[in-house]
C-alpha cells in the first residue's frame, strides 16, 4: 500500500483540527505528513504568495533537527526568477526537487542544485497546493541523497492537498472572526439549525449525504480502503460548505457546515467567483475531475464553467489558459471607459522557448505530446499520424511516464511555455 494514500485520512483528519494558531496547525499536518515525507533531515511547512518574480513567505513550521530551520531558510534565499515561475505553475503538484528542477532553464537548475550541495542537500519532496485566495501552502522534506517522485502517489497527494487547502482557508476565515457556520447537524445527520442556503430541502439532503460519507471514510475504510475513503470525504460541499466535526459543551458531537468556498475578490476579466476558482486549479494541471473533487462539484459543471471562462477570456484551450499570468483585482490595471472600468489582461512575457520537457522525448513522442496537450482526443492524432490508436495510447503512456504526469491536463499545463504560437 502506497504511503501517502495509508495515512491519507489521517491527513484530511488534520486539516480540520482549527487550532487559532498557524504553527499549531502547521504542526499538526507536519506530524502526520512525516512518516511519508521525512528523508532524515526533517519536514518543513510554508504559507505563501507569489506576487512576481518573488515569494513572500508568511508562516514557516519546522519538526525535525536543530539545524533544520536555518537550513530551510537558506534553501529559499534568492530563489531565480524562472524557479519562482516554476513555482507558480507547479502549485497543486508532488513530486521531488530534482524532478522540479528539470523543466527549469539550466542555468537556474544549475544555480539552485549548486547551492544545495553547498548546503548538504542533494533533493527533497514537496506537495504544494494553492489556498483558494491568491496564495499556496507547501509541505516539504530534505535529503541528502537524490529521490524520484513516487507516481502512485501524485493523485493522491492532489486529493489530501484539496482538504488541507480547505482547512487553512476556514482556520483563516475563523481566526477572522468570520461568522460562516450555515447548518448544524448530530452525527446521525438530524438538522440542529440551519440558514439560508443551507435551509433548503435540497441543500439538507446534500449535507446529510456528505455528513454520512464523512463519518464512512473515517470508520474502517480508513485503513481497509484508504483510497475510497478519500474519493468519499469532500473538503468542499456544492462549492460552498465545508464539515467540521466540534463537540459541544455538552459532550456531543455534531457537525458543522462552515461557508468556505474559495474567493479572490471581483474578477476584473468579468469571470464569476466560481469560474475564477475553477481557472486557477486547472492552470495548476488539474484536471475537471480533479477540480470537481477541489470544489465539490459535479464534473460536467466544472466543464460548463470553464467554457464559460475561456469564452469570456478570448481563449480555445488550456495550453493558452496555462500561459496568463494570474490576475486578481488588487493586481489589476484599470482602464476607464465611458462610465466604468474595465480590467486589463496581462500577457505573459515572451520568454526563449525551452526544450526542458519536450527535449526528454522521442519525435514521435513529442508531436505526440503536442497534440494531446492542445486537446486533440486519441483517435484524432492517430487520424492525423496515419497511426492505430493503440500506438497512440502506447506513445502517450511513455510521454507520462518520462515527464512524471498523470494526465492530459498536466500535460498541458506543462508545456505551456515550449508550445509554438500557432495554434
């Protein structure tokens, strides 16, 4: 059994425990993440912001040796622009730090490998997801010998990442003094009180199913089916709610249905909240089906709402998606026009196209790789290639296989930057 996905609900458990204090959290995933990240030299975790070409780090929580915290810190002094890009692209993401590495330009890869021998450190692991709300949280471990990503656990990773990005937003929303509990239920899913939305008829019977399925995941499936358990435990409810577990000053238990769904402000490219959620995770590499189990929605409307995005963007695809840099409305340019405003879409800047990722690949395989990312279904390159669909498949299969990805939207997302213009 995979590591990551033994200890995966012991993770998402983690996530809701909402101590008022960030490192108290941090510690808390941090002590349960360890069995599965720790190499020996300890496990760090980061809240943080990319406005740029810099990071600004907020919280920092170290569990491991004395000198582990300065050695972190040096880690991450003068990162080069082109790591921090990589950052930005790789949030939602697991994997080691040499395979992070390689689809930087060399000269950034080798500044970087050179300045963690200085320090002792050959690679490390790092599970990155972004909060929802403009930032990202990272878990991460250093090694002094070189690790391969463990692929099994990619997947996994994404799902227990949705809920610890839940839970940091809600222990953020509370230490805020929001008031966002909208429906408390007991265990056996009797309603206590609710407010609108969640008094409707519909909005109850959606809650008492995911108030169910909860108490499922953390019952034997935990360790009997750890990955079914994680399928059936949502860190978000109809894109609004999420369940936490609080016991009353009585002694009972009941769970609680926190509004938490992610928000950046108004969009000033005119995309909904719920659209801007849903572009965000899929510059990630996320796929629909991974974005519907982020949000707690249905794939077909994640489907629709991209649509709907891209539309409204001027955009064909998630290649061209995967190129914009992100936009919030603090960040935004204004331009007046007539009475109002209207927000200016930022291009990213054009950059010596690089042959990291498409370099590791035969010729088939890249115009292979090509095709797929630009959203091309499997009988249409062997179409277009004069080939069977099963070498198609094939092909693709090793494309993923020597770039360390899971699937088409990946895919794309990775070769954002290497992709020619003319598509």
């Amino acid at each position: 059994m995979r590591a990551a996905a033994s200890l995966a609900i012991d993770l998402v458990e983690s996530a809701y425990r909402l101590e008022p204090d960030a490192d108290a959290w941090f510690t808390g995933v941090l002590e349960r993440a360890m069995p599965t990240l720790d190499r020996g030299l300890g496990v760090c975790g980061f809240s943080y912001s990319i406005r740029g070409s810099s990071v600004g780090f907020e919280h920092t929580t170290f569990l491991g040796p004395r000198e582990l915290p300065e050695l972190a810190r040096n880690m991450f002094r003068g990162i080069p622009p082109e790591i921090t890009a990589q950052m930005a692209r790789r949030m939602g993401d697991f994997a080691s730090i040499s395979s992070f590495l390689r689809d930087v330009p060399p000269a950034a890869r080798w500044a970087v490998t050179e300045h963690m021998r200085g320090l002792g450190v050959a690679d490390g692991l790092v599970a990155a997801f972004p909060d929802g709300e403009g930032g990202a949280i990272q878990f991460c471990s250093l090694s002094e010998a070189p690790l391969e990503t463990p692929r099994g656990d990619r997947l996994t990773w994404r799902r227990i990442g949705a809920h610890l990005a839940a839970g940091w937003r809600l222990r953020r929303k509370l230490g805020a003094g929001q008031t966002i509990a909208e429906a408390v239920m007991t265990g056996g899913g009797a309603m206590l009180s609710a407010t609108e939305p969640a008094s409707s008829r519909r909005a109850q019977r959606c809650l008492r199913q995911h108030g169910a399925a909860m108490t499922l995941a953390r019952g034997g499936l935990r360790r009997e089916a750890p990955i079914r358990a994680l399928e059936l435990w949502r860190g978000l409810i109809a894109g609004r709610w999420s369940l936490v577990e609080r016991r009353e000053e009585s002694g009972a238990t009941v769970l609680v249905a926190y509004r938490n769904e992610p928000s950046l402000g108004r969009d000033p490219r005119g995309l909904t909240e719920r659209e801007t959620a849903i572009v965000e995770l899929v510059r990630t590499g996320a796929s629909n089906k991974q974005v519907a189990y982020t949000l707690g929605l249905a794939p077909g409307t994640v489907a629709t709402h991209l649509r709907a995005a891209l539309r409204k963007l001027g955009l064909s695809s998630r290649v061209e998606l995967a190129r914009l840099q992100r936009l919030d409305a603090r960040d935004a340019d204004r331009l007046a026009l007539a009475d109002g405003q209207l927000g200016v879409l930022p291009l990213p800047p054009v950059a010596p196209r690089r042959e990291a990722a498409l370099g590791r690949l035969t010729t088939a395989e890249r115009e292979v790789a090509v095709q797929a990312a630009r959203g091309l279904s499997n009988s249409e390159i062997a179409a277009a290639r004069g080939r069977s669909v099963r070498t198609v498949v094939n092909q693709l299969a090793s494309v993923f296989a020597k770039l360390g990805l899971g699937s088409r939207a990946e895919l794309a997302a990775r070769l954002a930057s290497e992709l020619p213009d003319d598509h």
